[in-house]
C-alpha cells in the first residue's frame, strides 16, 4: 500500500514516510528555492522524539499517542523510531493509519462512541484489545460487536471537572459520578482474561497540573463507591504546549501532580498507569509556511485559514507566532495584523494579533508556529482549499517545553496597552489590615 493510499481519508495533506520528505535547512531556503503555491507544514522531527523521551524518561507511566492531535504518517514514524509502543485511535482510519506504519503497535480504541462495524474490524482484522466506554449500551455493543470476547481490555471513561483547561472535553463524554459505581461494576463483570481500567480527561492544554491530581482524587471515590479492583489508570491527555499568552508551568509539575495522585488512589501495586499526550508530543514539531495574496489595510489575505490549518486561530482566537520568511530586507517595525483565510466565508477570519514587519506585502511568505497539533490535522476541503504540502526543516520550533528553543514566545503590546500599563495603580495596604480588606471584597 502507497503512504498516501495508507492515509486515504485522514486531511488532505499529501503524507509522505520520511524517507520522502524533502529536507531544507530552514524555511527562508525552501522560500529561495521555489515559491510554493500551496500551503506547506514545515516539519521537525526532533520535537517529537525529544517530547517522546520526555514522557518516556519522567512519566511512570504507559505512553498511548493521541493520533488525532496530529495523523501525519511522519510523525508515527518518528515515535515509532523513538520507541512509543501505544496509539490511542479515535476511528478505523486511524487504526488503520498505525497499523501500516507499525504492526506490532498497541492500539486503545478510547473514542467512547464507536460503529459495531468499527469495532468488529479493529478487534477482528486489526488486532485491537482496548476499547473505551462511558455507558452500559456501548459496554453491550462492544461485547456484541466482538463476539463476547474474553481477551478484551475495557476502560470506562470518566466525567472530570476541566477548570484548569483551554479546550473542555468532559461535555460531550464521560460517565458522571452517580451513574459511574453501576457502569464500573458492570464492565468489571465483562472482563473475563483482560485488564479494566478508568480513564479520564481534564481537558485540553491544561495549564493547572493539580487539575490530575483533582480528577484522580473524584475517580478514587467512584472507585471506592464501586467497590471494584481497577487494573489501568489512563490520565488522558491535556498536556500543553506553549502559545503567545499561554506559558504553561515546568512539565515536571505535570510529573509529580500525576504521581501524587496515583499514588493516593485506592489501586493495586500491579495496577497499570497510562496517558494518551496528543499536543504536547507534536505541537512544537511543525509550522505553516503561508503566502499573503492581498494586503488590505491590516488585514493579510493568505493561502490557509480556519477551513485549513488555523482552526484555532479562528475559534478559539489563538495569536500563533509569526515570522516573514523574506529573501531580503523587512521593515524594523513591527505592526499588529490579522488574517483571512482563502474561502468565501466570512468566519474565515483569525483576529490575531499577528506581529509582523509593517512592510509585509502580497507575495511574501509567512511561517506560522506551533501548529504541530491540531493544525494540519483540521484542514478540510471547503471551497477546493485545504491541501498543503509537507517538507521538512532543520532549525529550531518557536519555543519549546524541552529546552530545543525558549519557553516563552514574546508578546507585542500595542501603544495603548503600553498606556494602559502604565496607569499607576493605588497599591494596597501591606500587612493584615490588607489581607483582611482584600477579603472583604
Ligand atoms: C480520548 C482522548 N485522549 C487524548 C486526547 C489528546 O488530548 P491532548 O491533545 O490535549 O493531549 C484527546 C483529545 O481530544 C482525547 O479525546
């Protein structure tokens, strides 16, 4: 099977293995070599087997990519080649994907909602063990599904609370506490030969490690509730990377919050702990190289939007680092801009803002960072748009939670909010009485 025939249906990127990959120094050389006329994901593999070691090295814990944070063929192969073992997909597709990359990889199916066909397929033809659930008919539709297996690996996926993150994902799945003790009680009775286990996810890009520990600590009670023996504590994902605003705390903190709480959990010694990290093992690893098609005032029309890589730029008003990719010189003045995207519809629009040299110009190139998560990954087809293509770069990510690049990405203020900064504000009392007036309010 052809690499692209392997990803039929995964985006519209035309995936390569790595081998394939065209390798330029740095973006400026593909830029002087060629003008692109699609968008191109530039590529950098060591984020990602740096992130791997990283997880590997300090997590005790099992490691289960997040397929979906980032489906590219080239970063399987780098994860594969960094020694991860687990993939948690999300559709048959996905299982699929892994599977032709690498035959011996441990796949968990942890979408709680899945086709009889899909699972009939995975567990038959693909050799998938682990699937998840979050209720008593998707218990019954997975043993249905499989033929009442006996080797099956059940994990019931748990509502926790998401305060700590950007992105909540407890809204749409996850078991609630009062409804959890029957559904762990039931799946513990399915499990005949395999493992069962819980799983959660606090959200994505969270940027509060206790946020584990606090949801670890609501499943210890569902457990205890249950009165049930859990073989697998699956933390999720929710790792985050960094963004302009958003500078997460040292990955260590995430380490120690999730040991703490496992360690406080009322399991076995030989009860397994895994994660399923989607963004923080890709999100450094690759950027978009876009062109300006038209300068309208402070608004840059370019060749990617919100219907292709800049999904959250657009909805969730993301101001992704930028940088000119210019064979010659640019303007020392930074201005404020925002982008189009090339469809039709008027969402097509990422506020920003974007910091670049005041002269940026229709035909100029712009790379566009931290998008190795749910970048590319999001491109749809809308108004014939959405293909890129993908090469591979040797310099170093915008910033890096691994020490390959600074931690923080610089943000630009404009003048009025250099003012508004310096507005002196009355300092409050020092001492108790400020304490006590502070509360007060
Ligand atoms: C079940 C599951 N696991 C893991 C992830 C990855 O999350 P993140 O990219 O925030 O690490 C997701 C994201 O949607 C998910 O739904």
């Amino acid at each position: 099977m052809s690499n692209c025939a392997a990803n039929a249906g995964l985006g519209l990127t035309i995936y390569r293995g790595l081998r394939e990959l065209r390798t330029y120094h740095n973006p400026l050389d593909l830029v002087r070599e060629r003008s692109p006329e699609r968008p191109v994901a530039l590529v950098r593999l060591a984020p990602v087997a740096v992130a791997a070691r990283w997880f590997q090295d300090n997590l005790k814990a099992d490691v289960f990519y997040a397929v979906k944070a980032n489906p590219s063929r080239w970063v399987i192969e780098t994860l594969v080649e960094a020694g991860v073992t687990g993939f948690d997909v999300a559709s048959l597709n996905e299982v699929e994907l892994v599977r032709s990359v690498s035959p011996d990889a441990r796949l968990a199916f942890m979408h709680p909602v899945k086709s009889r066909a899909a699972i009939t397929s995975a567990y038959f033809d693909h050799g998938v063990r682990t699937f998840s659930l979050d209720c008593h008919e998707e218990l019954e539709k997975i043993l249905d599904a499989t033929g009442q297996a006996s080797d099956l690996n059940l994990i019931v996926r748990m509502a926790v609370s998401a305060d700590g993150a950007q992105y909540t994902l407890s809204g749409k799945f996850g078991v609630s506490p009062d409804q959890a003790p029957s559904l762990l009680l039931a799946t513990r009775q399915a499990v005949v030969d395999g493992l069962m286990g819980v799983s959660f996810h606090v959200g994505s890009q969270c940027m509060r490690p206790t946020a584990w520990q606090a949801a670890m600590a609501q499943v210890s009670r569902s457990i205890s509730r249950a009165g049930v023996i859990v073989d697998i504590v699956d933390v999720g994902g929710g790792f985050p990377s960094v963004y302009p605003g958003m500078v997460p705390p040292d990955m260590s903190e995430y380490a120690d919050a999730i040991h703490r709480g496992f360690n406080e959990m009322p399991v076995s010694e030989t009860t397994e702990l895994w994660c399923e990290p989607g963004r923080a093992l890709v999100a450094e690893s690759s950027s978009v190289l876009c062109r300006v098609d038209l300068k309208k005032g402070d608004a840059l029309y370019l060749n990617d939007g919100s219907y292709g890589s800049l999904f959250d730029a657009t909805h969730s008003r993301w101001p992704f680092p930028t940088k000119l990719v210019r064979d010659g010189a640019a303007s020392a003045e930074l201005k404020p801009f925002r982008f189009y995207g090339p469809t039709c519809d008027s969402i097509d629009h990422m506020p920003g803002p974007f910091w670049l040299p005041a002269d940026v110009r229709e035909g100029d190139f712009i790379e566009i960072g931290m998008l190795g998560a749910y970048g590319v990954a999001m491109s749809t087809r809308f108004n014939g748009y959405g293909e890129h293509e993908v090469a591979m770069v040797d310099d170093a990510p915008m910033a890096s939670l691994y020490g390959l690049a600074p931690r923080s990405i610089p943000t630009v203020r404009t003048t009025a909010e250099e003012q508004a900064r310096k507005v002196v504000r009355l300092s409050r009392p020092k001492g108790k009485a400020g304490v006590r007036k502070q509360r007060r309010r």
